[in-house]
C-alpha cells in the first residue's frame, strides 16, 4: 500500500514507520521535519498541521495513520487536504477519551468526556491554549470530526500506556534504571496491583493488520486487561537487568500524606484507594481496560520480558541527565527512611 504516517519518527510514529518498512509498504512521512535523519530513504514531507498542510494535496495514499491529531482544527484540515483521495484512516486516539476511570473493565462503550466551550476550541486553534489542558476532550472530538468526513473508513485507536525505546514519557524508563541501579527501591501501593502497558510494536503491528484489512471501528489499544501486576514489572526489570535491587513496597496513604505526586514522580502509579485531584473517587479501572474487543480482532502482545529488555538496552545507552518522570536517589532515600520509621512503630 501507499501509506501516509502524519508524525513517523518519534516514538509510536517510528515503531509504525519500520513496521511498514518491514512490509513493504510504500511510506510517506509528513512531520515537522525535527527527526528527518532517522528514515533518510523514506519519502517525507514537512509541515505543520496546525498552519499550513497544502504539501498533502492533489496525492493519493491507500492509507493515513495519524499519530499526532490533539484537536478536531488537525482533522478538518487532514479533511480539506487529503478529501476523498484515501481509503483508510487510522486516529491514534486514547482511553483519556473517558469521563474517568472509575469502573474497572472500562468498555468502548463507557461515556466520553463532553465537548469543551466555544472559546477553549477557538483558543487551542489560535495557539493560545494547550491542547493538552483539555486532551481527552479534545481527543474525543477528533474521533468525531474524523468519521464524520470518512464514515465507515475510521480506525480509531484508544491507546492506553504505550512503552518501549524512544519513550519520551519516561515513565517505563524509570523504573528500567532504577531497578538497574539496585539497593532499595521504593515502590507505591501493593504488589499485586494490576497495571496495563503495550509494547508500541505491538500496536503498530495490529494497525498495519487493521489497515491492510480496511477495518474501522473504535477500540481499547492498551495492555492485558487481566494478571499483568506491579510486582510483576518490577521483577521482569530486576531480572533483565541482572539486579540486586530490594523492592520496598509503600503504602499509598503514607505517599501522598509525603506529598509524592502519583504517575509524574512515582510512574505508573495511579492510587486505589485515594481520589486524585480534583476528582470524587478513586480510578480504580485506570489498570484494568478492556481490550476484549481488540483481542478479538487480532491484537496480540509480545512478552514482558522482551518489552523490557528493549527499553533496557535502549536507556542504558542514554546519557545520564534528568528525565521526565520519577524522583531523586535522594528524596527517595528521604522517603525510605520515613517508611522504615513507621514500620519500626508497628513492631
């Protein structure tokens, strides 16, 4: 197929590009241009999508995988350039599509958040407002805009915890380093807490399948939804990496009474028991999506281990330096000390 990837050299944008390397397909790449050294024998055109996308007219490409439309203006002008010169397209949405993660088992199904104003949409097109203040909204009215012009011809994709090389989250990562360096490493809330993570290998894998096929429909993309645990994790990373790492598992009350910030500080942590800010209970389902309905049509994962030992090989190669997500040696050592002080006095 002729395919154009809108992004293609970051992070699921490049694990989709050598995915359809792999298949011979014939690859475009329209991006800003930041990471063109990485694909140098691909075809890609720069642009910017929130201004001028005039590069994409008068073409024709079987299939657009769009990894990087966070407001509905992205769609519309996808929409004016490309019209009816494509057969397939692919919306790399995401399950912040949901009013919340409340409920475990979260369906296609489960409400959406509702619409932004008026003039939050005017302000995020006009470049005065982030996009990401009002994501899952936003996101959710790009699987709108996108059916509504292509009905029938839509894959949307509701990506959950993407992991692998190239994570520029780092949430994954620091808990690959960490766990490398050993000692005693704290580790929120309990051992057998579920926790969801999907190789971007593996979803791009399964929307080369979907596309080939000309699937649409909306789906849950995200890990296991059933027996993939934080103790789990932890010990996949302690065993790639050879470690002596000692997990010293912290009650969730005692981090946030610390004031420990939960998913920035301590990735991958979003507390059981506690409402996060703002919100009236706790997100006891943001671990446990369903991705039935993916399974179902082919979404299949590569074991943690192997997961794992890319992201390994890949961050132990990365300079040092400071990263995106997780906390120091030293306030974890500070914290450390206060847990064991509260255990002494249960003794």
């Amino acid at each position: 197929m002729k395919v154009l990837i809108l992004g293609g050299t970051r992070f699921l944008g490049r694990a989709l590009t050598e995915e359809g390397l792999k298949r011979g397909h014939e690859l475009t790449l329209f991006n800003r241009g930041t990471n063109t050294g990485v694909f140098p024998d691909v075809e890609q055109l720069n642009g910017n999508r929130d201004s001028d996308v005039s590069i994409l007219q008068n073409r024709k490409w079987e299939a657009v995988i769009d990894t990087c439309g966070f407001a509905p203006h992205h769609i519309k002008k996808m929409v004016a350039a490309l019209g009816d010169h494509i057969e397939h397209y692919t919306y790399i949405s995401s399950i912040s599509v949901y009013n919340d993660w409340v409920l475990p088992g979260i369906t296609e199904d489960y409400p959406l958040h509702s619409s932004p104003a008026e003039d939050v949409l005017k302000g995020v097109e006009e470049g005065k407002i982030s996009p990401y203040e009002h994501y899952g909204a936003l996101k959710v009215l790009c699987e709108q805009e996108a059916e509504k012009h292509w009905p029938g011809k839509v894959l949307n994709v509701r990506a959950g915890q993407l992991v692998g090389p190239f994570d520029y989250t780092d949430r994954l990562p620091y808990w690959v380093r960490r766990i490398a360096q050993g000692s005693k490493v704290l580790v929120p809330g309990r051992p057998d807490r579920p926790v969801q993570l999907i190789d971007v290998k593996d979803v791009a894998a399964w929307v080369f399948d979907m596309a080939e096929r000309k699937k649409a429909g909306t789906f849950n993309v995200t890990g296991p939804d059933a027996g993939r645990t934080m103790e789990d994790l932890v010990n996949t990373c302690k065993n790639v990496a050879n470690s002596d790492a000692d997990f010293v598992w912290t009650d969730e009350q005692f981090l946030l009474d610390q004031n420990v910030q939960p998913w920035t500080q301590l990735p991958l942590w979003v507390p059981e028991n506690f409402p996060l800010e703002g919100e009236t209970q706790p997100w006891k389902g943001a671990f446990t999506i369903s991705v039935e309905k993916a399974v179902n049509a082919g979404l299949s994962f590569r074991p943690l281990e192997e997961t794992i030992r890319d992201v390994y090989q890949w961050e132990m190669a990365r300079p040092e330096g400071e990263r995106k997500a997780g906390i120091t040696r030293a306030r974890e050592q500070e914290l450390l000390e206060a847990w064991a002080q509260i255990e002494k006095g249960k003794l």
